[in-house]
C-alpha cells in the first residue's frame, strides 16, 4: 500500500465516491423539494375548494335561517293581529254581557213591581173576603 498509484486510485475513488453522495443528496434533495411543493398546490386547492364549499353552505343556511325568521315574523304579526281580533270580539261580547246584565235587572224591577201589584191585590181580596164574610153574616145569620 505504498505505491502511489494505489494512493491515486484510492483517492479518485473517494473524491468519485464523495461526488456521486453529493449528486445523489443534491437529486434527493430536489425530488423531495418538488414533492412538498406539489403537495402544498394540492392541499391549497383542496383547502380553497373546501372554503368555499363552506361559504357557499353557510350562505345557503343564511338565507335559510332570514328566510324562516322572514316567516316568524309574519307569523308573529299575524297572531298578533288574530289576537287584537279576538280581544275586540271579547269586549262587543262582555258589552253584549252588560246589556243582558242591564235588562235582567229591569225584569227583576218588574217582577218587584208585580209582586207589590200581587201583594195589593192580596190585601184587597182579603179585605172582600172579610166583607163578603160580614155581609153574609147580616144576611145569612147562623
């Protein structure tokens, strides 16, 4: 081992040696380099597509979500609406209520007054009962 072309020879091997692992690295190196590079574009595109697939679902339930608050609120008025119709119906009824309320005490005043009439006319068919008693009496003695 002390020639010196086993020297030469020992260090073109090791310098061709030390040139391939550097180009090999250096291919490596840019293989893996476009690699990520294409899976970044993917997932950049995957991820923008999937974006705006959100955007366009979430701009879908918006205009869900006014249409039915859109709905609520014409429910809202019209139940509010039904409701002010039901309350004035209640009140033309308690009115009605009132007046028959008013005309049964005008019945009950009239009944009063017929019960005074009948009351009189008790009094006075008593009164002719007593009369007619004494002027049986005198005419028919016992």
């Amino acid at each position: 081992m002390n020639e010196p072309q086993v020297w030469t020879l020992i260090g073109v091997f090791a310098a061709i040696m030390i040139g391939l692992i550097t180009i090999i690295t250096q291919l490596f190196m840019r293989t893996l380099s476009s690699k990520f590079d294409g899976v970044t574009v993917q997932f950049s595109a995957q991820i923008s597509a999937l974006t705006q697939t959100m955007e366009s679902k979430f701009d879908s339930m918006d205009t869900k979500f006014n249409s039915v608050n859109e709905r609520i609120d014409g429910l809202k008025t019209e139940m509010v609406l039904r409701f002010n119709e039901v309350d004035r119906r209640f009140e033309e009824v308690d009115r009605r209520f009132e007046q028959v309320d008013q005309r049964f005490e005008q019945v009950d005043q009239r009944f009063e007054q017929v019960d005074k009439r009948f009351d009189r006319l008790q009094k006075q068919v008593d009164g002719l009962d007593g009369d007619v008693q004494a002027i049986s009496r005198k005419v028919m003695p016992d």
